[in-house]
C-alpha cells in the first residue's frame, strides 16, 4: 500500500470508527469511500430482524436517490442469484461480474426492474459479519464510466470490511449508549492517566476533534499533541480509531487485560 493510499486508507478509517448512526454511514463514511474505490453509488442493506430467517431491509444509499434501486430490489430480491450472501457466517466479499457473465446479468428481470435506470454494470459485495453474525450488505456499484473493480480494490475493501463489520455491530446490535464513565475511569487506573490526559480521552470519546480540544482546555496544537501521543502510548494504541476501538465488543484488551 503506498503512502497516499495509506494515508487515504486511516482517514477513513477515523471517520467510519466517529460514526454513532446509520446516518453517519450514509453522510460520512459512503462518501469517503470514493476516494479509495471506483463506483458511482453505493448501499448498506441491514438484516432484518423481524423477519423469519435472514433478510434484508433498510437501505442506506450514496448518493440519497439510488435509495429508489434499492427498495425496488428487496420487492424482489428472491430473484437474486447472489442472495446466498445473506446465509454467511463469515465475511464475503464478490464481484458480481466474476460470477454472473454479462449479458445475462444485464439482461435479468431485476437488473431491468432496479439498476437500468442508474446505468449499473457492476458490482462489489460484501457481507458483513461480525462475532459469526450476520449484519447487513454493503455493495458499491459501478457505471460503465468507473474504472473496472480490480484486485487491489477488492483487497483495500476486504481488510476495510473488518473495521467495518465492527462499527455496524456496534451501531445495529448494542444497546445504543456514550461511553460510559466507569470505563474510561477504569482506563484512566489501568493505563496511569494523568487527569490532564483523562480528559482529553474523554473528549475524544466524545468525538470532539483536536480543534475543540484545544480550544476548550486552552493549550496549544503543540501541547495536545504531546498529550495524545502519551495516551496512545500508555494505552498501546497508535491513533485515534485505534483508541475508539476499544468502545467495540471484544477490543478492551488492547489497552489492558484488565478492560
């Protein structure tokens, strides 16, 4: 991964671990991604859970109008050849041009009825699953205008689908909360925080950016800088999601045995 890539890669990552809802998924996250992968629009279904078995329902969709596929498609998705997706018990990711040949993808009934209108040619699948469950969908879809899906892309949206799957777990399945002050009390005595430094993590906790920080504590870029790197150290972490990683089910070990 070169450093532009890199550097593209964390900023996403930073925004995708800042989102508490589905509208921050919609509104911050699916844009981002355009700066990593060629496609024209893109969607998360969620698994329904009121229904007998898996199924999907909700969308989330970049832009907003392609939301109008979408509720078109779960009217039919029984006539989807890649509904199996639904069944994983781990995450999968396929591109729907390698499995269906062309013209009878472009020629299928639900093709016609739900993606002809927005000119899809193909597309990326990923089903996430966290903890062996199933959360949702996420597919990015591609004009004939995109760069064609290549290697590369499918392995930059693979090891993102890991901190993906995380994040909709933690927004679909959890009990929806702020970070409680008995858990950052409990990092501050098991990672020897200073109060200065408790304070800050629970900013940042609180999704405040380096800007309010600062601002609010009145110290410099320079001294807060400083302050950060002593959390991350001291909470074996090495940025900002990694530390909001520790909010997920399973990730409060990273810091200390203790959490």
């Amino acid at each position: 991964m070169d450093k532009n890539i890199f550097l593209i890669f964390n900023d996403i990552l930073y925004d995708l671990y800042q989102c508490t809802s589905a509208e921050d998924l919609k509104n911050q996250f699916l844009p981002r991604l355009k700066l990593l992968l060629p496609f024209s629009y893109a969607s998360i279904l969620l698994r329904d859970d009121t229904a007998e078995g898996p199924c999907l329902s909700s969308p989330i969709c970049y832009p907003e109008d392609f939301c109008a596929a979408e509720e078109a498609y779960l009217k039919e998705a029984e006539e989807d050849q890649l509904l199996w997706l639904i069944h994983s018990r781990e995450p999968q990711l396929i591109k729907e041009s390698d499995l269906i040949p062309e013209q009878k993808r472009l020629s299928a009934p639900l093709y016609l009825h739900c993606y002809k209108p927005f000119h899809i040619f193909d597309s990326l699948q990923y089903a996430s699953v966290y903890q062996q469950q199933f959360l949702g969908v996420l597919t990015l879809f591609q004009t004939r205008e995109d760069r064609p899906f290549d290697g590369e892309d499918m392995f930059h949206l693979r090891t993102l689908g890991t901190h993906f799957n995380a994040v909709l777990y933690r927004l679909t399945r959890e009990t929806p909360r702020t970070f409680s002050e008995n858990f950052t009390k409990k990092l501050q005595k098991t990672c020897s925080l200073t109060p200065r430094e408790y304070e800050i993590l629970c900013m940042i906790y609180a999704y405040r950016d380096n800007t309010e920080i600062s601002q609010s504590l009145g110290i410099t870029d320079s001294t807060l800088q400083k302050h950060l790197q002593n959390i991350f150290r001291k909470t074996k972490t090495s940025s900002r999601w990694e530390l909001l990683r520790l909010q997920l089910p399973g990730e409060g070990s990273a810091a200390s045995g203790d959490l």
